[in-house]
C-alpha cells in the first residue's frame, strides 16, 4: 500500500520546513505548497490525504482557500487540519464551518501535530475501506438481485415444460408407446433440459466472474478440435431446424487461452446463430489468422439486429432479450457472459449485424507457437 501524503500549505517557508521534518519522520510523504493561489492546481496533480493549512496567508487566506476546495469535485473530500496563531473561539467555529477537521495552534508542538495527523489519516484510511466494502456489497446486492430475477423467471420456463411434459406421461395424456414418442416429446425433453443446462452453467460463470474468482489458465489448444465438441452439443438443435453447418477451420491452428472460457465463448455464439437462424439457414464457424492471433467467428443467415438492438445487446448492463426463431427463450445472459470473456482472454467481442441478413459474432485469441 503507498504511504499517504500530506500537504502542507503556508507562506512561511520555515512553517513548511518544520511540518516536512515532522511528516518524514512519521514516514509519510510530503508536498509543501507556499503560494496559496497555486494550491488547488497543485494539490490536483497530487491529491493528498490530508492537507494542513495556515490560515493567515497573503492573496488568499486559508477560510477562503478551504471554501474553494470543498467546492472542487476532486479534492472535496480531504480532511483539511488549520494551523493558526488565532485562539479567538468565532475564528475555530468558522474553519470547522467551511469543513475543516481539526486545528493546531501556532506554534505548535511536534507532538502533537503528529498526533492529530495520525488520528486523521488513520481516519481516512478506515473511511476508504468502509467505502469500498460498500461498494462491493452494492455490486454484490446488484449480481444477486440479477441472478434470482433469472432463476425465477428464465430457468422457471424450462423447468416447468420438462414438469409438464412428464405430467402429461404420468397421466396418460402423452403415451410413450407411440411411435412419434421419440421424435417429439424425448426430443423435446432433451431440448428444453439442455437449454436449463445451459442457463445454469451460463448463470454460474457469470456470477464467479462478477464476484472476482474466476482465474484465467492458459494453455495451448487447438481450435478446431474445440470447435467440433462444441458442435456435438448442438446436433439436435441443428438437425431440429435443418440448418447447414459450414466449419472453416485451418489445421494446426493453436491458440494460448483458457479452455473453459473458449469453450464457453463458442458455445453461446453458437446456440445464438441457432437460436435466431430459420429452418434451412447457414451457420459458418471459422478463423482466420491477424497478426500474433487467431480471429474466431461464428456468423449466419438469421434474423439479424436493427441498430436499436445492436445498442442494448452491446451494453452489458442491461437485460435485453428477445425470442428465436421457433420461440427459443432468451435470457441475454450468453452474450454479457461472452463480452466479459472476450475481455478476460484480451480481446473484445465484435458485433455486426445487419435486420433481415443475419449476423457475426467473432473475438480474437493469441496465437500459441
């Protein structure tokens, strides 16, 4: 953790002399500042912790130069400690007034300068950690609220289609000797609990990222080897909407990345173009090599995006979704996992798309030697 850095602001060059020799000597580091006019484009440069300032000063003096601070955005929350030869009451309340923390009486005891130093910065030391606890629980109250708005809704609509369907099974309504059994209601079945699956896994990734836990561990893979596995998960998807699946994948093309991230990348690319591809659309997955990476796209000929939607797909904090082509659900969760992946491997995910055309996602991966 740096040292803190206390300023001090007189006309006295002597004054600052003495304050420099206490601050040092607490190991603290020090900006001396004896030109009041200077002051705030100095203490701008280098925001201090704390600011000591003397209150009679020629140009400006320091309830004047106190006032001006607390009006700067930037340097408003710096506890400022007065030092004064005035030991009239009215004089105190005034600079307590304007904002000050505390004062010491000219001339003052190294002791206790030192003392009431300790005292601010520890202050503003406990203040910053109060500060950033609460804006973690802000961002974590944020996360959790997202995820029970998603489990509540989006994961509730598999499951309670899976729920049905057995319902229907158990009382006879659907029977499971029928010769179109397996075509349409297993494949139903394995359709919506993979579409769960995959909510859950999406869910999971997304709240270990946000919280801070998830770690990037590279190692060399080979691209089209991960792209054909991601393929064998959607088979059935495919197959369902007969839609033909163009891989242009050079052999031997190596990237250094983390496996689950790609192939989390990958697998939400690719059942979006599903999702949102018509019956007897195209898919084409390929890479294609850009200086020291590997560019992966997944494009197809589906429904595209019109720039209103390009705008909300793009802004991770937001939920924006929107239903398939044969009314798929959507959560939007995959491309905000997607987007925060793309980043976490050193790259961006780039989105073009054009309504009635279809689309191309792709992101960039280092090249592995």
């Amino acid at each position: 953790m740096p040292k803190a850095l206390i300023a001090a602001i007189d006309d006295e060059i002597m004054n600052i002399e003495i304050i420099k020799f206490v601050i040092q000597g607490m190991d603290y580091d020090f900006l001396g500042i004896n030109n009041s006019l200077e002051a705030i484009e100095l203490l701008s440069k280098n925001k201090p912790h704390l600011i000591l300032m003397d209150v009679q000063m020629p140009n400006l003096d320091g309830f004047e130069l106190c006032r001006q601070i607390k009006l700067n955005d930037y340097l408003s929350k710096v506890p400022i400690i007065f030092l004064t030869g005035m030991n009239k009451t009215e004089s105190k309340v005034k600079g307590l007034e304007l904002g000050g923390v505390d004062y010491v009486t000219k001339p003052f005891n190294k002791q206790e300068l030192a003392a009431r130093i300790t005292t601010h910065v520890n202050l503003v030391k406990a203040n910053s950690k109060v500060e950033e606890q609460a804006k973690a629980l802000e961002r974590d109250n944020v996360l959790k609220n997202r995820l029970l708005s998603i489990i509540g809704h989006d994961l509730r609509s598999p499951l309670s289609a899976v729920k049905m369907q057995l319902d229907f099974i158990i009382r006879g309504i659907i029977n499971p000797h029928d010769d179109e059994f397996i075509d349409t209601t297993v494949h139903s079945l394995a359709a919506t609990t993979d579409e769960a699956f995959n909510l859950l896994d999406n869910l999971l990734s997304w709240a270990k990222s946000e919280s801070g836990v998830l770690s990037v561990i590279e190692e060399k893979l080979d691209i089209k080897e991960i792209v054909e596995r991601n393929i064998r998960l959607v088979q059935m998807a495919l197959a369902a909407k007969d839609i033909e699946l163009k891989i242009v994948v050079p052999e031997d093309a190596y990237v250094l990345t983390d496996l689950n991230m790609f192939k989390t990348l990958l697998r939400n690319l690719l059942s979006n173009a599903i999702k949102f591809t018509p019956k007897e659309g195209r898919i084409t997955i390929s890479a294609a090599p850009k200086a020291n990476t590997w560019v992966i796209s997944v494009a197809d000929t589906g429904t595209g995006m019109s720039k209103d939607e390009l705008v909300k797909v793009r802004d991770t904090k937001k939920h924006f979704t929107k239903t398939g082509t044969d009314d798929e659900a959507g959560t939007g969760l995959g491309l905000v996992l997607c987007q925060d992946f793309a980043r976490k491997v050193g790259g961006e995910l780039v989105i073009e798309s054009e309504l009635g055309k279809g689309s191309c996602f792709s992101f960039t991966l280092p090249k592995a030697s």
